[in-house]
C-alpha cells in the first residue's frame, strides 16, 4: 500500500454522503446522529477477520466490501430496525495494494447505496499481519417496536425466509476445489440483508423472536430458544431447498447437514402466532421472498428435529464455535 492514512481517509469522506439524520459525519472526534422522536437507536458491532471470517485468495475485494456492509445490515434487519448509518474500521496489511483497497471501497459504497446508510466513521490503521475489518452498524426502530431473540412462547410456529445451506455448500465446493455455480457463489459472496421483511414483521407485530442466520439453523435457534426459555420441533423435511442445494444433495446426501447447521445465509428465523399464517403467506408474496413454516415452539429447552412421520433426525454437524477446540 502506498496511500497514507490521511489521504485514504480524505478518499473515503469524499465518497461518504449524508443522510438527513447526519449532523456531523467522517472528520471530527465524533460524529453526531439525530435519533427522531419516537424512536430507539439500535447498534451492532462485528469483526472480519482474514482467515478466519474469509480469504483472499477465493475471495474478490469488491465482493467482500459488499458482504462486509450487508451481514451487518442483516443485524439491524433481525430487530426489525431500518438501517441508518455504518462505522468502518480498517487493519490494512502493507501487502494489500491501492488497487485492492479501492476495490474493497468501491464494495462498501455500492452496499452502502443500496441499503440506503451513509457512513459516519470509523478508524483506519496498518496492520502487521492479516486484514482486519470491523463494521458497527446502527438503525432506527420506532420506540418499543424492536423484536429480540426472546419473546417466542409454546405453540409459535418457526418460520425461516429464503432457502437454506446455500452459502455453505459454496464454501464446500471451494474447499474441495470446485467451481460455483453463479447462484451458488452469490448467495455465499453478495447476501442480501432482508431489511424489508424483518421492517414489516416488527411494524405489524407479526414476529414474536427474531435473529438472522449467521451461524447456522440450528446454532442460531438454539441461541432464540435459551433466550425464550423454550424447546421446538423442526420438520427437516420442511427446510426450503434451493434448486440447486438439491441437485447438490442428490449426489451426495451428507450435504443436507449444510442446511441444517452450515452458517451464513443471512436469512431471517422468526416466530409467529399460528394466527398469522395468511398474512405471512401474504406477506411472502407482496416481498416476492419465500417464508417457509419449519416447525413448532414447544415447552422444555430442547431442539429436536422430527419429520410429521414421527421419525427424528440427528445432524452430523454443528453450529461454528470460534472457541471451540474440537473444531480444531
Ligand atoms: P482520531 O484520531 O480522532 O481517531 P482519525 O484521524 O482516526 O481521528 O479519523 C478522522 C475522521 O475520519 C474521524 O471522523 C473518523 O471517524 C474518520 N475515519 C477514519 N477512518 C475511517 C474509515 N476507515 N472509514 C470511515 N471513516 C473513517
Ligand atoms: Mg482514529
């Protein structure tokens, strides 16, 4: 890298556009945000690390600049929140040439864009080793209106949108050396934050818990059932399959532990009183987004997986744990 941080953070204001709730953006000490009347600020944090979260070498700046922005975005859409504004900070190792930082950049701001945020700051700093990327993303949700991880009750029905194991299946294939499909390698390089629907679920009062899929279905339920003081049933012969993902499994049935525990699909996992069926179906349409009916809130604080024959399923895999020594 030859740019300095001054004139790397001199390109990024430039590039930086405000928003109406921006009083004061990238070049002070702070920046100041005008939280509306009547509303809550949420904010969420998160770490990227090369290595660890990617690597470079399968991975395109461009595209990890827009992953970066989107699996944040993914947060405040799992509050049911409206995304507001976004804090970049960098760890650049000196390999990392211009061409590749503004690669990253121009990834960022085309997410930034299409999410509607504007960036409010951030740090930028050389790193000795690997790049290191750290995103804080902040949105708005009208006061009270925030759906946690912890409302579900006995008798919710567990919905998921989208499909399911997309991304893992990509990371499968790249590290068995294969070729991705352009499906495939969009849902795992470009996912989309489902902001609309998590907005809609939070301002009709459809969603009794709420989280995104980031570390696979059943790490992640697991998480929204201790925070519910809950067990469920899952069908598995109910998780929504891309087209793909089946073509996949019919070759190799293993892959179906993807689905239920491979992590970054950065779908939405929700709970719902039974009296909302029509209207999620609805909803389902009216966003042109799949909601698919997995299983059921029941009492206890396991997960189990039955299918409507009465079978149970147990899944090879389980959920990624950054601490977790057998993983090793
Ligand atoms: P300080 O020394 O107070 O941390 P900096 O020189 O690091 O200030 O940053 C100056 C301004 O540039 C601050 O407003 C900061 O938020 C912003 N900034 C620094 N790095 C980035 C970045 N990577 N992305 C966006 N804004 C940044
Ligand atoms: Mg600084």
């Amino acid at each position: 890298m030859k740019i300095g941080e001054f004139e790397l953070i001199d390109k990024i204001r430039r590039q930086a556009r405000d928003g109406a709730e921006l009083l004061l953006g990238i070049g002070d000490d702070c920046s100041v945000i005008e939280v509306p009347v009547g509303y809550d600020l949420l904010t969420s944090t998160d770490l990227l690390l090369e290595d660890i979260h990617f690597r470079l070498d399968w991975t395109h700046l461009h595209s990890l600049g827009v992953k970066t922005v989107a699996v944040n975005v993914s947060d405040i859409a799992a509050m049911g929140g409206r995304p507001l504004c976004l804090y970049l900070s960098l760890g650049l190792p000196a390999s990392l040439s211009d061409e590749q930082v503004e690669q990253f950049l121009s990834g960022v701001f085309e997410s930034l864009r299409s999410y509607n945020l504007f960036l409010a700051g951030g740090d930028t700093c050389r790193s000795n080793g690997s790049l290191m990327i750290s995103v804080t993303v902040q949105g708005l949700c009208l006061k009270g209106q925030q759906v946690t991880r912890a409302g579900a009750v006995v008798g919710d029905d567990i919905w998921v949108s989208g499909t399911l194991g997309d991304s893992a299946l990509a990371l499968d294939l790249l590290q068995s050396g294969q070729p991705l499909s352009a499906f495939i390698a969009e849902r795992h390089f470009r996912p989309e934050a489902r902001v609309a629907l998590g907005q809609q679920l939070a301002t009709e009062g459809l969603a009794t818990a709420m989280l995104d899929l980031s570390d696979g279905l059943s790490g992640d339920l697991n998480h929204l059932l201790r925070s519910s003081a809950v067990g469920a049933c899952v069908d598995p012969e109910r998780l929504p399959l891309s087209a793909e993902f089946k073509v996949a499994l019919q070759e190799n049935q293993t892959l179906f532990d993807l689905a239920l525990s491979g992590g970054e699909d950065y779908e939405l996992l929700f709970t719902a009183n039974v009296q909302s069926r029509v209207r999620l179906e609805k909803l389902s349409e009216e966003l042109l987004l799949p909601l698919h009916r997995i299983g059921e809130i029941q009492s206890g604080s396991d997960l189990q997986f039955c299918t409507t024959g009465g079978r149970t399923y147990r899944p090879l895999l389980k959920a990624f744990d950054h601490f977790d020594s057998t993983d090793q």
